[in-house]
C-alpha cells in the first residue's frame, strides 16, 4: 500500500472514529437513563423522590448503590448473578470510554506501523510519573462494539423491571436474544514510550 492509499484509509477511519464516538456517547447516555429506571425500580422510589435522591449520579455510582441494594435486599440469585454480569462489562466498557475520550488527540493521528485501522492513543503527556504511561492502539471497530455491547447491556437490564417477570428471567438482549459480547479490552502497548 503506497502513502496517498495509506492517508486516504486513515482519512476515511478517522471519520469513522468521529461518528463511533458520537454514537458510543448517545448510547451511554440511554445507559444513565435505563440504569436510572432500573435503580429507582430496585429503590421502590417513584419518580419524584427518584429525581431528589438520584439526581446527576453517574453510571458507576448507581452500579454501586444497585449492588448494594442487592446485597441489602436479599436479592435472589439470579437477578444479582445476571445484574453483575452486565455491570462487570459496562464497567470494563466505561473504563476504555474514558481513556479513549480524555486522552484521544483530534489533531494527530498516529497509526500502527502505517495501519490506518487504529490509532494511538495515550495518557503519557499528562500522566503524573512517565513510567505509568499507557499506550493503546485503538480504532473505529472497538468504539463501535463498545456501543453495540452498551446497547445489548441496556436490552438485557430491561427484565429487571418487568413486573410480569416472575420467576425472574434475564433479559433477552437487543436482536431478541443474548448476543455474545463485542468488545474485548484492548491490551497497552507495553514496548510503546514517550522517550
């Protein structure tokens, strides 16, 4: 592949990238909203006490207070099982969301090797000690199954407040039926540095 191909690619991924945050940014929003319904729901508030008790709390912070309620509630088995399974990859999701959001450089694209496909992307320029930097090659692809998966976590959590649901069932997911989860955490770049 020659350079002109090279930058044409990388062009036509950059724009792609643009639209898979804009689109992995709505679906977290939808997210906050079904996680909002869901702890209201587990709370036993209804909405206005809801609003007063919850109002702005952020996705992790109302993970925690539906775990605890869980915990303090007796919750069965099941409900708590399928709750922590999706919270687990809504937090592993949320963790690369915020690295990809507060350390992606719009202004310079640097590649893999000349691979256009993904992009680095790191903490080293303001990270507190340069030996904890992290390097990260990531592309359009993995903020696009970051989003599919947020959407599918959103599907599944909508059995929870089923009240018709019962014995409780987990939820079949966003084509149906249970898909198997997109996004895989991309591993640092640990032969990358900042020297």
């Amino acid at each position: 592949m020659n350079s002109s191909e090279v930058f044409k690619l990388a062009g036509e991924e950059h724009e792609a990238f643009l639209r898979a945050i804009g689109e992995l940014t709505l679906a977290w929003s939808d997210l906050e909203v079904v996680l909002y319904k869901l702890l209201k729901h587990y709370a036993g508030v209804n909405d206005a006490v809801g609003r007063a008790i919850f109002s702005g709390t952020r996705a992790s912070a109302m993970i925690k207070f539906l775990k605890a309620i869980a915990d303090n509630t007796n919750m069965e088995e099941i409900r708590k099982s399928d709750m922590d399974d999706i919270f687990s990859h809504i937090q592993s999701i949320n963790s690369m969301r915020d690295f990809v959001v507060h350390h992606v450089n719009g202004g310079m694209q640097e590649f893999q090797l000349g691979n256009p496909d993904v992009r680095l992307l790191t903490d080293s320029r303001r990270v507190s000690r340069k030996k904890n930097a992290k390097f990260y090659y990531v592309g359009s692809a993995t903020i696009a199954a970051m989003r599919d998966d947020i959407i599918e976590c959103c599907w599944r959590l909508h059995s929870h407040w089923d009240q018709t649901n019962e014995p409780f069932k987990p939820g079949a997911g966003a084509r149906g039926s249970r898909n198997a989860w997109k996004f895989k955490p991309p591993q640092p770049d640990r032969t990358k540095t900042d020297e």
